[in-house]
C-alpha cells in the first residue's frame, strides 16, 4: 500500500479506514470520533496539514463523508518529553545500520512518543524514508539494535531473526541469587497478562528459554549475562523476576508501578542488548557489534572479594 503522501521531517504517514456512517462532511465525523481535539482544531488541519485519500485528494472541512475510503495523515503530539539522551551509530553499510540505543528512547513511533523515537532520528539523520528495525527491543532498553536501509535485502535479514540465528546477548544487573548454580537454563510457558502490555508465566508447554550466568557481584546485586533462545515480550525481566531477581529499576516486573507525571531520566532500567553476532547472508562474513555502554551498580554497592 503506497501513501499519497511523503515522509515529512521523518514521520511516515498514518492511515485510517473511515467507517460506514451517516456524517455530513468528514470535519463532522473527524470532530465526533476523536473529541479530544476539539473541532476548529479539526478544522484547521484538514484546511492546512494535507490530509487525503488514497487517490491523493485533498480532504476539506466541507468535504462529503464517504464511508469505505482511507485517509491518509500525520499524526500530531501537542506535548511530547524530551529525550535527552543520543544514540551512537556502530556500523552502517549499503544493507543496514547498526545502532547503540539509549535507555529511554523509543524505537518507532506509538502512543506518546513521535519525534522522540530512534527511527524518526534515523530517518532525518540519514534522509531516507525506507529505514526499518529488524527486531524489538524495549523503550526502557539500552543497547545493540538493526536497522535495514535497503528493501531488497532486508528480508535476508529479517529471515535469519526468525530462525534464531542471530545470536543475542544482554547484561542485566539484579539481586543476586545465592541458591542457584550458575550457568543456569530457565524455561518457562510465558502469555499474555494484564495490563495489556506486559507478559507471565503459567504452567503448560514451555514457549520461551533462556540462559542465564552470573558474571560479577557487589553486595547482594550480581551482573548477569543472558542469552535468550526464544523472543518472548519481555522475555528476560520476566525470567529474571520469577527466579526472584527483578531487574534494578523495572517499573513492569514483578509488579506494575504507577506511572509517574514525569521520566525518572536517573533510574534507567538495568538492561543492556550487548551484542549481536550473526554470518552476513550477503557476504558470508563473520559480524559482531557490541554495546559501548555499561551497566553500572548504585553508588555504594562494593565487589565481593
């Protein structure tokens, strides 16, 4: 599906399918399906913002409702928080670039987050509309992610996540956990839960697998190297949680806080993407990327030993 309109300063349009209905004009039915912007701003944006169908026709106030179309726009935040903090490019090449993401920062676009994420930056930072992660990682994250630049190739990529073999690893940093024998495998049956966007374990067929080794300790914190086998949502905080380790700082796991009014920009979540290792489907070479950036343990916390 093709938009009739461009990127514009790195947001790619939006789409919606208007529903049957009896509106008279589409600022009529704009004004009563999202009533948190109110009408005149309404009225505004369909007489300057370029709004359309998917013939490339202009929507006006005084436009007749057709049900069935699609409209194409951009979306607007009237308040969106700063993100202070920039992401480090690693590696690019005519394929893809390898990106070192901050805590904090979104990857695409959602909810409240549109100028303030990773793929916008890198569509303005290297001008092309075509940018696409080829995998996930949390908001609240920091590390190793890959972008495709190259649309004929990116399925090459994307492909190699899907068959696992990519080889992923993370560092966290928990509360230690004395009674267990490190290296250790922990597998579990993980599901959907409420609210919406977080996961649990329940008793059934394991469905998400996990290595786990601890690799340093300070008081009764340790740094953990994890590998995960499968790529369940939030697959390492909730591994981690149920052995009795919540990460430092997780607001999810093992329970969901209330959200603040403002980012708590001093506490990021102690997880860390280190690195990637995969063999270039192109190429045949061997490619290995590597954070730069560290987990560190609270003011205080000394090493055992």
């Amino acid at each position: 599906m093709k938009s009739p309109l461009p990127t514009r300063n790195g947001i790619s349009p939006s789409y919606l399918w208007l529903p049957e209905g009896n509106w008279a004009t589409i600022l009529d039915f704009l004004a009563e399906r999202f009533p948190h912007i109110d009408r005149d701003t309404w009225e505004y944006r369909l007489q300057q913002d370029g709004i359309m169908n998917e013939q490339g026709v202009l929507y006006r106030p005084d436009t007749p409702y057709v049900g069935g179309e699609r409209m194409f726009y951009y979306r607007h935040l009237e308040k969106e928080t700063k993100i202070p903090f920039q992401e480090t490019i690693l590696f690019q090449n005519d394929h893809f670039i390898v990106v070192d993401k901050p805590h904090f920062l979104p990857v695409a676009p959602a909810g409240k987050y549109l100028h303030e994420t990773l793929l916008v930056r890198l569509k303005k930072r290297f001008n092309m509309d075509f940018i696409t992660p080829m995998h996930r990682i949390d908001r609240e994250t920091a590390g190793v992610i890959l972008f495709s630049k190259n649309p004929e190739t990116r399925g090459l990529y994307q492909v190699m996540f899907q068959e696992r073999k990519m080889h992923k690893t993370y560092q966290a940093i928990a509360p230690r956990l004395p009674h267990i024998d490190f290296p250790y495998t922990h597998e579990s049956r993980m599901v959907k839960s409420t609210p919406f966007f977080c996961m649990k374990e329940v008793d059934g067929e394991p469905n998400s697998k996990t290595y786990i080794d601890c690799i340093e300790t300070r008081g009764d914190l340790a740094r953990y190297h994890l590998e995960p086998v499968s790529g369940k949502q939030h697959q390492l905080r909730v591994h981690l949680a149920s052995l009795g380790a919540a990460i430092l700082n997780d607001s999810f796991y093992p329970e969901v806080l209330p959200e603040k009014e403002e980012e708590d920009f001093k506490n990021p979540l102690q997880l860390l993407a280190k690195s990637i290792a995969f063999v270039d489907p192109i190429i045949g070479q061997d490619c290995y990327f590597e954070s730069q950036r560290k987990l560190d343990f609270p003011v205080g916390e000394k090493t055992d030993g």
